[in-house]
C-alpha cells in the first residue's frame, strides 16, 4: 500500500515548486539602456529575483523527486517487484518521470542562468534592448514540474501495488536429507 503521508508530502513539495517557477516566469529581469557620463549606451537591469525563484523552484522538484526515489528505492534495488500490470506501469512511469523531471531541470537551471547573466554595455548606437531572458522559459519549467509531480505519484503508487502482497521466500531451499538405511 502506498504511503499516504510520502504523497502528501511530495505533492505539497511539487506544488511550491509550481508556485516558485510560476513567481520566477511574472518576475523575470527587464532591462533598458541607459547613457552613462561618457555617453556610452549601458544595460540597466532591474531586480535578480527570478534568479533566485528558479533555483528555489530547481530545490524542491529535487527533494520531490528524491524522495519518491528514496522510498521506492529507485525501482533498481531491492526485492523483484511481482510481474503483472502493476510492475509495466511502475517502470513505464519511472522512465517517463525521469524524462519529465529531467527537462524540468533543465529549463529552471537555464532560466536561472540566462536571468543572472547581465551585459554591461551596449555594443553600438542602434541597439535598442538588452539580453534579458527570453519568455515561457520558466513557464516551461513549471508545466514540466507539473508533469513531473504527477507522473512520480502514479509511479510510487504503481510501485507500490506490484510491491504488495509480495512475502519474502521463506520455503526451504536445499534438498531434503532423508535418513539413509
């Protein structure tokens, strides 16, 4: 039977990453260029929080996805899970919750990255916008997380069904010595 309590806790872990890569998407850095004294075009960026965002965002889909990992044992250690409908769906869902977790990854690391990186100057006279990071980046993140969270779910629940009901071997294993006359 899966645990009631590991769900709860790796929904709520999802859902503040959710809402941490969402945060990050609304406060993205803007910038504008700017004349310094010696009437040089420069990039002036407004608040780094996104950076942060992205990364806190990054943290708790990693706890998620850890502990789902943890007490499942990552589908590779442990005792043999019993064959049937439940095991397929457990290792289809791992493959497809490791694929989903990866690009969720993915896209938070590189919004963060891309967020935190600034240009100083602005190479020349006609350049009318700075580097900023380009839109849906942590939107994607957030629908991976998303995706993410739902798949791990299904996938310790399914884990847990092809576990169930599955006692330990407990028959003699060697061959019987009778008494010889």
């Amino acid at each position: 039977m899966a645990s009631t309590l590991l769900l709860v806790i790796v929904l709520v872990l999802d859902l503040i990453a959710f809402a941490l890569a969402v945060a990050a998407e609304q406060r993205r850095n803007t910038a504008n260029i700017r004349k310094d004294a010696s009437d040089r075009n420069y990039c002036h960026y407004d608040s780094d929080i996104a950076t942060g965002l992205g990364v806190g965002a990054l943290l708790f889909l990693l706890g998620s996805q850890l502990l789902i990992m943890v007490a499942s044992r990552c589908l590779c250690c442990g005792r043999a899970l019993k064959p049937g409908r439940s095991r397929a769906c457990a290792i289809t869902l791992f493959i497809t919750c490791w694929v989903t977790f990866f690009i969720a990854e993915v896209c938070l690391l590189a919004g963060s990255v891309r967020n935190a990186y600034h240009t100083k100057y602005a190479l020349s006279q006609e350049l009318s916008s700075c580097e900023t990071l380009r839109k849906g980046v942590f939107g994607a993140g957030a629908a991976f997380i998303v995706f993410t969270g739902i798949l791990s779910e299904l996938y310790y629940v399914s884990y847990s069904n092809a576990n169930d009901g599955q006692a330990p071997y407990n028959k003699d294993t060697g061959v019987r010595m009778g008494t010889y006359n």
